[in-house]
C-alpha cells in the first residue's frame, strides 16, 4: 500500500467537513478553505475530496437528481433524507434493522457499507408531489 501523508490542505477540508453540519459541495469547501489558504486550487480541493472519500474518511453524496455532489464525513453510520423540493438534506438514524444487517444470502459475501437515500418533502416544504 502506498503510504501517504497528511497535507494542510486535506487537514483544512477535514476541518471544514468537521465543523459543517450542511453537507457541502466541493464548491463550497473550496471557497472556506480559501479563508484559511488562500492559494489553495479547487482542483486540490477535488483531488483530496476523491482520495479521502476512497480511503473512507468522507462519503460523496450524489444528488437524486442533477446538481453536485455534497460530502459528508464519515464517522458515524447514518442515512440521508434528500428534499425534492428545497433539495435540503439531511442526517437522519440509519433504521434499527439496517444498523445489525446480516446477509444469509450466499453470493453476499461481506457488506462495507449502506447508502440509505429516503426522497420526499421536508417539514418546510410540505408535503411532496409524486409523478
């Protein structure tokens, strides 16, 4: 495995991701990381979002439908909620039964992640329209 180092600016981009609760897009990191280094590219920014999100330090959150990613960090196992409307989204509990998921299913071999997207309406927006 090759081994690599921490730089100051993946350490900016954790901070950021640390301290945001609103599930950020590489643009916008780009823009407070730009506070704390000033020369920093958003390629760099992108560069260090895909090799931490590889090495499972952050999860890319794809939106439903169109737009950009946002990302998360990935400490703790936790489900998403996408508003259709606002395009709000948020943390919500993973459901009991997901949190101890066994598979008896044999040609599963080892789980190493769940991806829960629930879609709908926040509580701002009311109730959803469906098509």
């Amino acid at each position: 495995m090759k081994k690599t180092r921490n730089t100051r600016q993946r350490g900016v981009i954790l901070d950021i991701l640390r301290e945001s609760h609103e599930h950020p897009t590489a643009e916008m990191i780009y823009r407070e990381s730009r506070r704390v280094l000033p020369h920093i590219s958003l390629g760099t920014v992108y560069r260090n979002l895909n090799f931490l999100r590889d090495q499972g330090t952050v999860r890319e959150i794809r939106p439903c439908e169109g737009g950009s990613s946002r990302f998360d960090r990935a400490d703790t196992p936790h489900a998403h909620f996408h508003c259709v409307r606002c395009n709000a989204l948020l943390d919500i509990p993973l459901p009991p039964a997901l949190e101890s998921l066994r598979f008896e299913e044999e040609r599963i071999s080892a789980v190493s992640l769940i991806d829960l997207h629930v879609i709908g309406s926040c509580s701002s927006c009311g109730e959803a329209t469906t098509n």
